[in-house]
C-alpha cells in the first residue's frame, strides 16, 4: 500500500484493497484505502470455524490442536490477533463483505460482528455459490462506487 499510493498513475481517490482477511486488515492499517472487498476466510472464531470442518488451511490448525493439545490457549491468544473483529472499527473505507451462502458459518449473520464494527459504509453481500455472480455483483458495486458507468467485466462474463 505503501508503494502503491507513492506512483502517480495511481488516483488516491480510488484505491481498493481486494482479497480475503487481509484485505480488511490492510484498511484497518492504512488510510489509503478507499474501497475495501473482503471475503473473510480465517480470522472470524477460527477455533471455532476449524473445529465444524476438515477443510484446508483450517485442518492445519486441528491438526496441530491434535498434536500439542496443552498448547491449545497459545493457540487461542495468538489467533485473538488476528481476528476481523478487532480490525474492523479501524475500518473507515466503504466495504463489501462477501459472506458466505446463507446457513454457512461465515454468512452475513456469522459476520455481523465484523460487519457491525466497521466504521465506514458497509454492504454484505451473501454468495449465491456461483463465482460467476458473485463476481458481476462485486465488479459491479466497485463500478458504482468508482462512479464507472459501467463495470469491468472478463469478456467471458458478458
């Protein structure tokens, strides 16, 4: 980020952190960021989110849960900094949260205490399990808040 707004095609008026949890963090820890696009992953109750799945990269921390159980409250601590929920009032950037399909662990009801805490304008936005949609709605919403007339779409969506 840092690099990013010292170039001077970049126009600091529209600068977009996409991605997963480290998206939100990225607005969290700098100004520059004016649009954020988060689909969180990891850092929403992790112990939690990994003791429902056998899932990747999730399974790597039951499986090291299984092997140094006594470690399990390192565990927790160390994992209590990076969850959303603390990055989020730092968030004052307009966001889209991409929650998962309703009735999963990360849907909007399961993110409503990062959605809650962020400062900025924020949307959530519940996948409809199609990255085709779920990718229109979110070049879509970046259009509109970038004052595009229209989204930037892969030739393939059109």
């Amino acid at each position: 980020m840092e690099y990013l707004l010292t170039r001077d095609e970049v126009d600091a008026d529209r600068v977009v952190a996409i991605g997963n949890d480290m998206a939100l963090m990225t607005a969290a820890l700098h100004d520059g960021v004016t649009h954020v696009v988060c689909q969180p992953g990891l850092f929403v109750d992790t112990l939690k989110l990994a003791a429902r799945t056998g899932d990747y990269p999730l399974e790597e921390i039951n499986e090291y849960l299984n092997l140094y159980p006594e470690r399990k409250q390192a565990v927790e601590d160390t994992l209590g900094y990076f969850d959303l929920r603390g990055f989020a009032p730092r968030v004052n950037a307009r966001t889209l949260l991409m929650a998962g399909a309703p009735g999963s662990s990360l849907d909007a009801e399961g993110l409503s205490a990062v959605s809650g805490a962020i400062q900025g304008d924020v949307s959530v936005y519940e996948s409809q399990s199609s990255s085709y949609r779920d990718g229109v709605y979110q070049e879509e919403w970046l259009a509109r808040g970038f004052g595009f007339a229209e989204a930037i779409l892969p030739e393939h969506w059109r």
